[in-house]
C-alpha cells in the first residue's frame, strides 16, 4: 500500500465495513422495517476522517468539495443537516473504531506513554456562554502553557511516543488531571495489568503521595518533573527532550487536525468532533504504519 489519501480511505473502509459487520451492536441502532440508509456507516467513517485530514471546519464546504473532488469514493453524499446527524450518532463507533485501529498497530504495545491535557475552546463571546447548550459541562479554566484563560472542555490523552492514543477524555475545564487519569486506568484495567513496567511521562501537575501510591500499585513507573522545593527526581535527565513529544502531539490535533476548531454546539457535536479528529490521527499512525513509513504520526501525505 502506498502513503496517499485514496489509499489511506479506501484501506480504512475495507476494515471499518469487515469490523462493524462482524460487530453490529457498534454501530447505531435503527428499526429493521424503514428506508435503509444510501450511505453506509463505513462510509460515513471514511467521508469524516477525510474531512478532519484535509482540515475542512465547515460541513458545508466540506461536502461541496466531496461532491466536486470524491465521487469516485462516494456514490452518495448526504446534505449537510444529513451529515450532522450521522456524524453524531456514529459517536460511540468512532470512539470504539479509536481502539480498533490502535490495537492494529506494531506501536499499541510501546512501553513508555507520554500525559496531558489541552484546552478545547467552545466559546469566546460572553452572550454565546450564557445560552450554550454546553453549559454545566464546559466552563472556565485557564490554560497555564499558554498563559490564557478559556470557556471550554479539557481533553484529557494517554498516548505512546507516536501518539498513537491510549486512552482519552473529554471534561470540564477545572477538571482533576490526576483523577481523569486514575478513572482511565480504572475503566479499562487490562492498559495497565498488561504491561507491567510501563513508563509513563508526566508534567509536574500529576503529583501526591496518594496518587504515586496508586500509579505505582498497577506497575506503572511515572517520571516527572520535580516541583519547587522537591529533590531531584529519577530520571530527570531523559525527561525534558521526551516531554516535548506530548505537545507536538496536541501541535497535531490542533495545527492540522483543528481541533480547537471543531465548531460543535452541544453536547454530543462536540464529542462527535472530538473523536473525529483522534480517529483521523490514529488512522493516519494506523496507515504509516502498516505501509511502513519512517514517521508515524506524519500527515503530510494526507493533508492535500
């Protein structure tokens, strides 16, 4: 296989229509008696991870591409408001396509995971805040890498040194980084219990006796940097030139994946974008991979 967009789609939903056919209970229900759907969910799939790579924020420029650009992939496209609601319903496949695509990959078992958080914005206007129907989940929150404060949600990713995710969350701005990570590890006990040993690399935020106790207890070894007025820590020395991976990470989601453009009004729009742009990315590692390119997480192949 070779490196380019058609190839990345077309191998993407091969294994997104044999997967979902041999697991029917991931995709959306819908009555056995009524119209049956012109596009199919596999498609659906490949139509959006397309549209995040290609870095389309508009749904509707974005379908007006693909009716000029891909109907030789297509047959059928939805109209926008078509889309939407697909797209949102497909939520809980993408996120489990997420898994999928990652355990498919030779990089799922590396043993050391990078830990963060980034801010997603959902509103910069005081009146928008006031009537968002994200309101009770998004809130207030400061980002301290970019000196800023922000109206929004916070994703929370685990992820190996090619970034291909772990693990992820979406929550509220002021949410604990330390307990987001705990009920990770606590949802889906095999991450840990199948790779003891593993080295997890942290900022200064992921700290507390307790929490260490806990991290230490699954056979996690976490390094991270020393806060003021602590010793220096083991493994110092290999933190800082490690710990850049994680921004280029979220560099990704948001220079070229756009995340923080995700345009979502509700709840569930913006988990549906959310998703749609770390299944893009964990395509793309998934694709390089597999077709045996030099770097993982590069895009370039596919951004154009």
């Amino acid at each position: 296989m070779e490196a380019d967009l058609d190839t990345l789609a077309t191998a993407l939903y091969v294994h997104t229509d044999d997967w979902l056919k041999d697991n029917p209970h991931r995709v959306p229900w819908r009555p056995k008696v009524g119209f049956a759907p012109k596009i199919s969910d596999a498609e659906m799939v490949t139509l959006s991870v397309m549209q995040a790579l290609l870095g389309y924020t508009s749904e509707a420029r974005w379908l007006r591409f693909a009716h000029e650009h891909l109907r030789h992939l297509f047959p059928y496209l939805p109209k926008q408001p078509g889309y939407n609601k697909r797209l949102r319903l497909l939520a809980y496949t993408l996120n489990w396509l997420i898994g999928a695509l990652a355990r498919d990959t030779s990089v799922w078992t590396d043993d050391v995971w990078v830990v963060d958080s980034t801010p997603v914005e959902c509103s910069r206007s005081r009146e928008t805040v006031k009537r968002s129907d994200l309101a009770g989940w998004a809130e207030y929150g400061y980002c301290a890498s970019h000196s800023r404060f922000f109206w929004g949600l916070r994703l929370h990713l685990v992820a190996t040194l090619h970034g291909l995710p772990i693990g992820y969350a979406l929550t509220g701005a002021k949410a604990d980084e330390r307990q987001v990570l705990l009920d990770l590890l606590h949802d889906d006990p095999t991450l840990a219990a199948s790779r003891p040993g593993q080295i997890l690399l942290a900022d200064k935020n992921y700290f507390g006796r307790e929490f260490e106790a806990d991290i230490a207890e699954r056979g996690i070894q976490l390094l991270r940097r020393a806060r003021k007025g602590e010793p220096e820590r083991a493994g110092g020395r290999f933190f800082k030139p490690l710990r850049q991976t994680v921004e280029s990470i979220f560099d990704t989601l948001k220079g070229q994946l756009d995340l923080e453009q995700h345009g979502g009004h509700t709840p569930q729009g913006v988990l549906a974008r959310v998703l749609q742009r770390l299944l893009a990315m964990t395509t793309a590692i998934w694709h390089n991979d597999h077709t045996g390119q030099a770097v993982r997480r590069s895009l370039l192949a596919y951004d154009h």
